[in-house]
C-alpha cells in the first residue's frame, strides 16, 4: 500500500490503478485499496469512474471528511455542482477544515450560484494560502460572477499562469477579458486552442472576445471551427456576429432554441436582450418590448442571487452628497501642485453619445483617452476615508492644500493603473461624473466638462434596451416609468449642483454631432482650445475598430449615421403618460419636442 501511494504521489497512476483492481478482485472488501484506486481513476481524470468507487465507499464511511471531500470534487469535474455541494456539506457536518475544504466547497457553492457563500469559503482559502495558483484563480472567478471587476484584477494580477492546467488558464484568459486586458487574454487563449483543440468552448469564448473587439473576420473563423451551436453561450456569439453582419433573420433562428432553455438568469438576461436588439432591427417594437421585458425579470434576479441587498437599495443613493449652497470662491483657484493638467471630463446620461464623441477626441493629438475607468471614484472613497464634517461643502472646504493635493495624486495613481500620462491632456471618459460636480469642483478648477445631450425619449429607450450588467444601478432602467425617473433625478440633481459650483461645461447635443459634425466639432475644440484636426470629416465617415468599454459598441464601430435618432417614436405607444410627463421639462429645457 506504502509503495502503491508513493507512485501515486510521483504521478504514475496507472500501475496503482492495475494493482488496486488486482487485489480487489481477490479481496472486494477492502475499503483502502478501492480508495487508492478512485484516487487513481481522478489522477488519470476518469472522473466518472473515481465518482462511483467514492460512492460505494460512503455507504460503508458516510462521516469520513476526507472521503467526503474527494467525492465532491469528483462531481465537480463531472460538472454536478449540486450533488458536490452536498458532498461538502456533508464533510462541513463531519469536520472538515482547512484550504482543500474551503477552496472545493467554494467552488461548488459558485457552481450553484450561491455567490455570498462561495466569497465567505473562497475567501478563507485565500487567505490561508494567497500563493495557491488555484485559490487565486477561484477567488478572481468568483469576484467576476460578483462584477467586482477590480477586485478580481488584482487577485489574477499574482497568478502564476504556468502552474495551472489549460483549462484552468482558460478560465484565467476569460477574467483576464472581462477585466480589460484583451490582449493577454486572446493570446492565452490562442494558446490554450493548440493545446485542447477539439474544445469548442474555448473557440465561442475567443468569438465573444474578438467580437467586442471589433474582429469580426477572425469572429467568423473561430465560429467556423467551433461548429453549429451547442450551448447558450455558443448561440449568443454566433448570434452577436450575424447581428453585427445585418443577418438578422439567421441570427434569430440561431438564438430561438435556447430563449426558452432553463439556462442561469444571467445567461438568460444576455439571450433576451440580444433577442430584443434582433426584434428592434425588424422594427418589431412590441414583441422587442416583450423581450426586454423577461431580460430585465432574469437580471433582477441574476442581480438579488449575488447581493440581494442591491435589490433594496437606492441604487443612486450617492445623490444626496451635494451641496445645500454656493461652492466658495476659493474652490476656482488653479492647483499648482506639480501634477499634470486638469482632465477634460467627457459626461452626460448613459446613451447620449459620449461613446461616439469619445472616439472623436480620443483621436486628437493633444488628448490621451481614458475610458470608463473609475479613477474619480477611487479619488472620491479616499476622501470618505479622511474624517470631515457631515455636510459636503463644510468638507470639502475644509481640505487645505497638502490634503487637496493628496486626493489629486490618489486621482492621478488610479488612472496610472490604465496608461501613462505622456503629456497630452486626459480625457477622462466616465459619463455619470457629472453626479459628482462638487468633487470635480473642489479637486479639478481647472477641469473643463463636455456634456453630451440627446433627445430624453431616445436616452430613455436605449437605456431600457441596453444590458448594463448586474448591478443596482441597472435596476433604474427596469421599465420606461423608472428609466424616465431616473433621468429626471439626476438631471435636476445636475442642473441644481451646476447652479452652486459653476463648472466650465460645453453641452453638445448628439443629433448635431450626427448632422452637422464639422461644426459641431469645431465648437468642441474651441472649447478645449484645441486645434481642429486637418482631415475630420474623412476620420467620422470611417468605420472605426477597436475595444469600446460600453454597451454601444457595436454601434459606433459604423460609420456616422442617423439611426438612432428619433427612434423613441416608433416606441411611443409603450412610453406612459406619467413617463412622458417626467420627461417634457427636460424635452423643453434641451430644446427638443414631444411631437
């Protein structure tokens, strides 16, 4: 038995497992060579087999932790979440501890999408071992599920690639997308193609990758290889390239057998919202409607099985840090503190343009885009850290120099996190910043503002019909009524706090920019007080390729068009009076109409 667990040990399974069965067809009873052999089926990744030689010894040893844990992590890599999670349960209630426990446990928990529970085990395991290559890879894939995207870049930033299995650097390739290094996360996945390539999987994943980068040739050949569609996953990238390709009506009888497949609710959201985009190209306003509609019902729920606090809260709660009174005069006066410039803040409600506009300027040779980064966000909690009064304009007043400075740098820390400042001007993309006028006030005096505007109808709509992820704030956009009540908040919050801090701000509508680009752009840069870039017009009417962080990737990847203008009207039939009524001040005020 010694000898038999040392060559185990050494990784040559397969003689223990013709010794184990030699003495068991001579001795069936006993219990530690039918161990040894499970052991050697699961190192030889017959997992099935392991599975059912575990089975037979819980029957003689249903309290045996060790046995317990072995089991569990046979069913999960059969794929059998629920019967792993009962297995771990089961060692919990025997005494099982320590990081094997924590980290199986965890990961069946997250495969049963009991997210809380998994972050509490996979936690301890981490910490238990913070060096363990699979811990760690755990870890970032449950904070994923979590969308606490930043959260799991660090944990990943530490991982050691090579000392995982393909697929787990498979996994790790697909955190390493969804936190923003496409790069590296295509060139592992290429990799771990060559070295698994009948998985098909490992193709749709790349698919999805290469489509939100714009890659729609490569898209083609990796859906090629992968085959016709198998899973949901499969059927929605697939779906995505047709869509993008105008192939609308293949794209749907590619989608239609999975909408009604008993999928997770995330995947289920995906599949509905890309069902209503596909319904929306059709002009089929009602039945896209009806789409929308049971893709906002999976999100919610999606959303409340990973922090079901999220579902009770106010997810704009943050407007109530505003000022109650005119910033002091000081607040405009120039930092000069050694740190470069004062960023450029492009903003507005989500769906108004800043996507396209960002594209544009983005281009300027004396602007360096950042895009969608919460550098404001980490300069902001770092403030709440500091103690200082309940009332924002009392504290912020209170910031002397030294401690201004500090929060500048923080700002300044955070966006080196995503490029290097090469001199040129920040164009700090982020459209919600506006909700933080009196930091951008106290902080950034110099900062100039452009705000991108759009008729309310058209914000309101794209915004319901858009998948803006599991978060609370994706709850605001659940119906027209609540999108309509969300606009209206924060565009009052905005024109109340504009009117006390007075922030440099050029407002440009979207359907300008679309139908008169070279003005429209020409006052964007005397704004900035920049010079206008020879060739504009040449540079809007191409096509432009590329990763876009937002929802509205595909679109502005086209060439400059109408389509979406006035596209709220073929919708108005679903717009409530009480929608409509929360809209018409701001419909007035922008100089748009109902009609």
């Amino acid at each position: 038995m010694d000898a038999a667990l040392a060559r185990l040990h050494a990784g040559d399974a397969a003689p223990v497992e013709d010794q184990a069965r030699a003495v068991l067809r001579r001795h069936p009873e006993r219990a530690q060579w039918r161990y040894l052999l499970a052991l050697a089926l699961a190192a030889q990744e017959r997992h099935a087999q392991a599975r059912e030689e575990l089975e037979r010894l819980r029957s003689l040893s249903p309290h045996d932790p060790a046995l317990l844990l072995n089991l569990g992590n046979a069913c999960l890599a059969c794929g059998d979440g629920p019967a792993a999670l009962q297995a771990f349960e089961a060692a919990a209630c025997a005494g099982a501890e320590g990081v094997a426990y924590w980290l199986g446990h965890g990961i069946a928990a997250l495969a049963c999408q009991h997210f809380q529970l998994a972050r509490g085990l996979l936690a301890r395991a981490l910490q238990a071992q913070p060096d363990a290559p699979d811990v760690r890879l755990a870890n970032a894939e449950c904070l994923c599920e979590l969308e606490q995207l930043e959260a799991a870049d660090r944990c990943i930033s530490a991982l050691d690639l090579a000392a995982l299995s393909w697929l787990q650097r498979a996994d790790a390739a697909w955190i390493l997308a969804r936190c923003g290094h496409e790069d590296r996360a295509d060139a592992l996945l290429q990799d771990c193609i060559r070295a698994l390539p009948g998985r098909a999987e490992l193709r749709v994943r790349r698919a999805l990758l290469l489509e939100r980068l714009n890659r729609l040739d490569d898209v083609a050949d990796e859906l090629a290889r992968a085959g016709m569609p198998a899973t949901p996953m499969h059927a929605l990238a697939r779906s995505r390239w047709l869509r993008r390709l105008d192939r609308t009506a293949e794209a749907q009888a590619c989608l239609a057998p999975f909408l009604a497949d008993p999928v997770d609710d995330a995947m289920a959201a995906q599949l509905q919202f890309e069902a209503a985009r596909l319904l929306d190209a059709e002009g089929r306003s009602a039945a896209a409607m009806d789409a929308l509609a049971r893709a906002h019902r999976h999100a919610r729920r999606a959303l409340a099985a990973r922090h079901p606090q999220a579902v009770l809260d106010d997810p704009f709660a943050w407007l109530e840090q505003r000022l109650q009174r005119e910033a002091p005069a000081c607040w405009r006066r120039p930092a000069r503190d050694g740190l470069p410039a004062d960023p450029v803040f492009l903003v507005g409600f989500p769906r108004s343009g800043t996507t396209l506009m960002q594209r544009i300027l983005g281009a300027h040779p004396a602007l360096q885009p950042l895009e969608e980064r919460p550098a404001l966000e980490a300069m902001i909690a770092a403030f709440h850290e500091r103690p200082h009064a309940s009332d924002l304009c009392t504290a912020l007043d209170g910031l002397d120099a030294r401690a201004r400075t500090e929060l500048r740098v923080r700002y300044w820390r955070e966006v080196g996190r995503y490029l290097r400042p090469d001199g040129r001007r920040l164009l700090d993309k982020y459209p919600l910043s506006f909700s933080r006028a009196p930091y951008l006030a106290r902080c950034f005096p110099d900062a100039q503002l452009v705000f991108m505007l759009r008729h309310p109808c058209d914000v309101v709509l794209s915004c319901h019909m858009q998948a803006f992820g599991l978060n609370g704030g994706a709850l605001a956009f659940e119906t027209l009524d609540s999108t309509a009540r969300t606009y209206a908040q924060l565009m009052d919050w905005w024109h109340e706090q504009q009117a006390r801090v007075n922030l440099s701000v050029l407002e440009v509508r979207h359907e300008d920019l679309v139908d008169e680009p070279v003005a429209t752009l020409r006052s964007v840069f005397g704004f900035l007080r920049l010079p206008v870039v020879d060739g504009l017009e040449d540079r809007l009417d191409a096509a432009q390729p590329g990763r876009i962080r937002t929802p509205s990737y595909a679109q502005v990847t086209r060439p400059l068009n109408r389509a979406g203008v006035g596209r709220w009207q073929r919708y108005r039939a679903h717009f409530s009076a009480h929608a409509l009524d929360l809209l018409a001040p701001w419909v007035r005020r922008l100089g748009y109409s109902l009609e």
